[in-house]
C-alpha cells in the first residue's frame, strides 16, 4: 500500500491510490458536487443498497436516522454497503452521502469524493444533515463516519452549527461514532500527501491545529472512537483518539483491546476496497458490531472477536 501512495505522489498521471483507506487524485481546483445537491451520472454516485429512502420514519427503538460518511477518495457505494445493511437489519433510517467532490485532471474525469477542502465538507453535511432532520421529523441524527468521514463532522459540530455549547439539547447530533479517524492527523507513514484534504489531515496542520483548540468534544453528545492497532493509514493509530472535555462522553478503543487480543488483524479500511480480501474496520464483524453497540447501548450478544 505505502509503495502505491508514494508512486502517486510522484506521478500526477495516477488516477488513484490508497491513502486514508481511499483512492486519491491531484490538487485539482473544481466546484464540490455531493448527494446533497443532486450529483448524478456515474454509479459510485448512488448511495449504498438501501440508504437515502426518504420515505423512512424512525422506529420507537431506533428514533434516531444514522448518517455514514465516507473516507478520502472513496464514495459512498464503494465503502459503505456492510455498515448500510447491518443498520438496516437492525431497523434504523439510513442515509449516506458524497461530499467534498473534485475533478481529477484540472476538471476533467469523474469525481474524486472526500478530496476538497474540508470546511467545505463540513458545510455539505451541514446541509445533508437537516434535510434528514426534515424528512424525518426528528430533531437529532446519529453520525458513523471513517476515516476522513469520521474527523469532518467534528468540523461541522464546531464551526456549522452542529453541536450548542450553551444548550446540548439543540445539538443536532447524539451519537457520532468515528472508524479510525484522523483526529490528530497522520504522518501517512512517511509518505507525501497529495491534494487538500490529505495535506489538511497531516499532524500538525493548521486546519487540525484549530479543529482541536479549545475543547474536541461536547456535551450531550455520546462519542465513540473505534480503531485498530494494525492501522497503517492513520499512523500512529492512537492518534485517532479524542481528548475528552469535562462532562463529555467519550470512548475511545481499539479492537485488539475489546478483543484481548493483539494479533487480530483488522485493516483500516475493509475487504470491498483491499483487492487481497482482507477485512478491515469497514466490515469486520468486530467493528460492526462495536458500532451497533455504540448506536444502541441495549444491543444483547457476544462481540465476534473471531472475525
């Protein structure tokens, strides 16, 4: 993977690469486009099989819709179809969408999701979030997001309106569950970033820098960070965790550690984007079921540590 990333940063020509556990293109400059808006054309365009029914109400047990974000680079229908069917067998509204959008080739070639500014992003999801408000009836959504998916709503709880300091009842979010997110950036391993969401997910950016002054979490929001020792696009992988503020409900855990067990192998992302088949936080029974726990504390039976 490390060998592809560093082939891409030295070549424009690429069209993808694994970073972030994501494909990636070059700094192109091109408008967002996001589900949000109405993109429409190419298939990683349309939401994972049974996400985005605006016909869905939410269920006494479930009362809440769950919103999944992707990571860099990759869409919505590529990364999140395990997650989309365990919360819809669980009985949950769920929606995904594509945010933060450019064109690979100065404009040209399909659209690299996750790739923009992510103020930008944050902003898309700002609006995504109450047109599911509003569809729902609900005053309040639950977050699951990877990677990138799962740092940016921090950017939209923060800076868009989406968490009140003063009042926590007029938080817009309950829940957010973060999958190996770049909470304090990432050294990528060593290797070079290419293009602006990746250079603002560097340790030490400036857009980190002033994401996590202050306070990074609020009340009246339950977080959940899930990550994995084997993490090779999240280096160090305990970067990913939060630093609580006073009064705030926070859990950060790797699944080896749920697990008691070192050796399990749980990749950053998951099988639908390794070509070797290998599971990874995406889809891992572990993972999986550690989100549905975090989304429904009540939830009954053994984690599946075996995988």
């Amino acid at each position: 993977m490390n060998a592809r990333l560093r082939a891409v940063a030295t070549s424009l020509a690429a069209v993808a690469m694994f970073v972030l556990g994501s494909a990636i293109v070059p700094a192109a400059t091109a408008s967002a486009q996001s589900a949000s808006t109405g993109s429409a054309g190419a298939q990683d365009e349309e939401p994972p099989a049974g996400a985005n029914d605006w016909s869905c109400r939410p269920s006494q047990q479930h009362p809440r819709p769950v919103v999944l974000l992707h990571g860099t680079g990759w869409s919505m229908k590529q990364s999140l179809p395990a997650l989309t069917s365990a919360l819809k067998a669980d009985g949950y509204c769920v929606y995904a969408l594509n945010y933060g959008g450019t064109r690979e080739f100065f404009g040209l070639g399909p659209t690299a999701w996750g790739t923009a500014a992510i103020e930008g992003s944050a902003r898309e999801l700002a609006a995504f979030v109450d047109r599911v408000r509003e569809s729902t009836g609900v005053e309040q959504v639950d977050i699951v997001g990877h990677s990138q998916g799962g740092m940016m709503p921090r950017q939209y709880l923060k800076f868009e309106h989406g968490a009140d300091p003063v009042d926590p009842a007029r938080n817009k979010v309950r829940t957010l569950v973060m999958l190996g997110p770049s909470t304090h950036g990432t050294t990528f391993d060593g290797a070079r970033p290419v293009g602006v969401a990746m250079n603002q997910q560097l340790a030490g950016s400036a857009f980190l820098t002033n994401l996590n002054a202050g306070q990074e979490t609020y009340p009246g929001i339950d977080y959940t960070v899930i990550a994995t020792k084997k993490d090779k696009t999240i280096t160090p992988p305990e970067s990913s965790f939060l630093i609580p503020a006073p009064g705030t409900s926070v859990r950060n855990m790797f699944v080896q550690d749920v697990c008691q067990d070192d050796s399990l192998e749980v990749a950053h992302s998951g099988q639908v984007l390794y070509p070797d088949g290998s599971k990874g936080l995406l889809d891992h029974p572990v993972s999986l079921f550690l989100v549905r726990k975090a989304l429904d504390p009540t939830l009954q039976g053994t984690i599946p540590c075996s995988g």
